[in-house]
C-alpha cells in the first residue's frame, strides 16, 4: 500500500491558517519569516490575524495556502511520499514538497501566477460555476455546443461535481442548459474570473517565462499532474504541463484514480482544511484519508 500526499488549492483558506505552526516550530518559524521576505510583505499576519476579505484577495491566498502547505510537508517527521498530487495551485507545494523545486522558486512562481491570474481576470468579464449531479459527457457536450461564447468544464473534481469557467455570458447560459439536461444544482462561485480556461492565455504566457527560467530538479517521487492525470518525474515533462495548467482543465478524478490504480492506500491531505480528502471519498471509497 503507497502512501500518496496531495495538497490543496484555492479555497481551503481560514483564518488563523499556519499559526500553530508558526507557535511550535522553530524550521517552521524560518520558514514564515522567509516568506515575508521574499513576498515583500508580512503576509503571515495576513494569515495569523487577517479578515476573511484579506484572505480572498488572490494575491495573498494562493500563497498563503501554498506557505501552510509546504511548511507542514517540510516539517513533518513521517513525511515519506511515495507519489504525489496537487489540486490546481497545489501541483506547486506538491512540486516544491518533493524537491521538483526550492521554497524560494516555489514561492515566487506562485506570486508570479497570481498577479498574472489576476492581470488575466481584468481583461475581459468572466466567472466559473459548480456543476452538482451531472455525468462528465453531458457537461462537455452542452459546453462545446456554445460556440458564441467560452465555456469549458474546468475541474473534474469528483463524480457528480465539475466546475465549469468562461466568460459571464457563456457560464450562465451553460448553467441553464446544464439544468434543463437535469443536473441538481448549477451555481455561480464568488470567483475573479475563468481560471483554467482559454480566457487566461495571457496569464500562461507570462507564466510560462517564469517557470522556464526557474530551477527545476526531478521530484523524488511521481507527481500525477493536472492536465493528463499522469506520474511525471522528468523536468521538461514537469515543466510542460505545469505552464498548460493555466488553461487546461484540473482533472483531480482522474488523477485520483490513476494514483489508486498504481497502488495508492493511503491519501495524506498537506495543507489548511480537509477539501481534498472529501472528495477522494466520493472518487475512492476504499482508501485512507487523514492530514498531517
């Protein structure tokens, strides 16, 4: 039985996220002050004291939820990984957990993506939507049927849930498609804008300059990336898909699914909240689920 670390992305932000370990870790503390350094700004006190607002702001919750869940991979004593995966965000405390690439690199990679995201969101209007209750095929099918507007499925996050992203107009008009095809809800996120559809190519882009000039090292362990859902452990494969994230949908069912199938038992959760483990439940039923 392998044991699998996977790591959360945005949302599974709180307040009050890291404290502890900030209070009774000494590497951790380093860690922490090292992020406000490289950061420019004391976003532990974002993370320690901030409002709920504070924390949503992109700029400051991709790295957050990235910090808490490096840190707790880097300081844990059990940490013996034998394949991991990130969600979205969290494919890059899962590259930096496995040695793929330094805290430092990962934590400005990370920045970098969130102002591009960011750039990307003001560029033209746009939003993403939960799809519950929904077979994959259908959701796909009335997605590419609207060619006056973008509209993609974005996350396949488990069976029965996919999120879809694209412009405002083409998101509502999917969502009334998607329920008159039966699905049981359709609903509107309180997001910034189209993440992880064509709608953020210029955030790719400038991305990708940023990840092709930072230092990358092989993992020590696979690593099921988002776009294919396939173990990598070669650089320029890392690389690759890590820059077509951006637009390309996150398959954390599949991914899932493959880690099982290559022997996965037992599913680690690295990072602020339990996401991730509620939705393994529903795509993998007869594995273990626990947090560092």
């Amino acid at each position: 039985m392998k044991a699998a670390y996977v790591f959360p992305g945005q949302g599974s932000q709180f307040k009050g996220m890291g404290l502890d370990l900030y209070q009774n870790s000494d590497s951790a503390k380093v860690m922490f002050d090292q992020a406000n350094e490289i950061l420019g700004f004391d976003i532990t006190k974002i993370m320690f004291e901030g409002t709920d607002e504070e924390l949503k702001q992109t700029n400051v919750t991709q790295p957050a939820i990235f910090i808490h869940s490096v840190i707790l991979a880097k300081v844990s004593p059990d940490f013996a990984p034998e394949m991991v995966a990130g969600h979205s965000l969290g494919e890059f405390s899962a590259l930096v957990a496995v040695g793929a690439l330094s805290f430092e690199d990962g934590l400005r990679l990370v920045a970098k993506r969130a102002d591009a995201m960011q750039k990307a969101c003001l560029i033209r209007p746009s939003t993403m939507a939960a799809i519950l209750g929904l077979n994959d095929k259908t959701i796909e099918d009335i997605c590419a049927g609207i060619t006056d507007e973008i509209v993609v499925p974005a996350n396949y996050n488990c069976p029965g849930q996919v999120v879809i992203s694209g412009s405002i107009e083409g998101v509502e008009k999917a969502c009334e498609l998607l329920k008159a095809a039966g699905a049981k809800r359709a609903l509107i996120l309180p997001v910034g804008g189209a993440f992880h559809s064509p709608l953020m190519e210029p955030a790719r882009e400038e991305l990708a300059a940023a990840i092709n000039s930072a230092e990358f090292e092989a993992p020590i362990c696979p690593v099921y990336q988002n776009v294919n859902a396939k173990p990598a452990t070669e650089v320029s494969v890392i690389k690759e898909n890590l820059i077509a994230q951006l637009t390309a949908p996150v398959r954390w069912t599949q991914s899932v699914e493959q880690m099982v199938a290559d022997g996965a038992g037992i599913f680690i959760e690295s990072g602020p909240g339990k996401v991730l483990q509620g939705l393994i439940k529903k795509i993998s039923n007869g594995v273990e689920l626990k947090s560092i």
